[in-house]
C-alpha cells in the first residue's frame, strides 16, 4: 500500500458526493424542487468532510512532508493545490449563502463551478501530486505520513462514519446507485 492511497480512498468516497451535488443541480436546472435539507446535507458533507477530513490531511500531513523535499506553497503542484483548496471553499460558502437565501440559480453557479474545480482538482492529485508524493519520500518517511494519516483516522473516525452515512443518504434520496 502506497503512503497516498488512504487519500486516494477519500477521493472515490469525495467523487460520491459530487455526484450527488451534480444530480441536485439538475434536478434544480430543470426546476425541479430540491429540499434544501437535502442541499444543507451536501454543503455538510464537503464541509466536514471533503474540507475537513480529507483536505485536513494533505494541509496539514502530506503538504509539509513535500515542502520538505523542496515544493513550494507559493508554486509548483502544492501552491496549485492550496490554491484550488481556497477557491473550492469560496464556492461552498456561496453554496450555503444560496440556500439561507433560497437562491437555487446562485446555487447552482457556484455548485457547478465546485464540481468542475474539484473534478479537475482530484485527478490532478491523483494522477500528479500523489505519485510525486510517491516517489520523493524515502521509507521511512512514508512510514512516518502513514502513521500520521492513521492518528488522523482514529480522530475522525466518528466524523467518517457521519459523512458516509450522508453521502449514503444523497445518493438514495437522489436516486444514484
């Protein structure tokens, strides 16, 4: 097991709440009524755990293991990628204004600005920065991010379980199986 794979793992459980998020969207494109229980649990869900659990991780773990090894956060794949982090909030946070504001149009803007950021955010990641990530580390630095990931796990483990059930109950409630 390679010391990125648990963040690749996110990634697969992340693209499912995207999914979900992109058939709200369309249900909201064609006027079709979405419960904004229904969008709250999805702002949750990249909130707690997209941004918390998973972006917690590479900010705080995976980015300064890479800095060490000579990656910027002012450029290169790690500045790229808190950059892309930051603009991925912005569109959150204009989300959540858009539901308190029962404003499904602005909903939708920043919605599908979300997915095509973090659609094209994850396979950047996983298919340049984990790999670099890979590679750079010695073993025992790999060791160490994995026990650091771990630590990180059993700390959110309650939170984990939360957003599995929501993303769960999204893809019910919105018909994806």
């Amino acid at each position: 097991m390679k010391q990125t794979d648990t963040l690749r793992e996110e990634h697969r459980v992340i693209e499912r709440g995207l999914t979900a998020l992109s058939r709200a969207v369309e249900r909201l494109e064609t006027g079709e009524e979405v419960p904004g229980e229904i969008l709250d649990k999805a702002v949750d869900f990249i909130r707690g755990f997209a941004d918390g659990c998973h972006h917690q991780k590479e900010e705080d773990i995976l980015f300064p293991y890479l800095e060490g090894k000579g990656l910027t956060r002012d450029q290169g794949p790690v500045g790229v990628m808190l950059a892309e982090h930051d603009v991925g909030r912005e569109h959150v946070r204009g989300m959540s204004e858009a539901i308190e504001n029962a404003a499904p149009p602005a909903f939708v803007a920043h919605a599908r600005a979300y997915l095509e950021l973090l659609g094209d955010h994850i396979a950047k990641e996983d298919d340049v920065l984990f790999p670099m990530a890979d590679q750079l580390m010695t073993p025992v630095e790999a060791e160490e991010l994995m026990s650091e990931f771990e630590g990180v796990e059993e700390e959110l483990e309650e939170a984990h379980h939360k957003y599995l059930g929501i993303v769960t109950e999204l893809e019910e409630y919105l018909g994806i199986e």
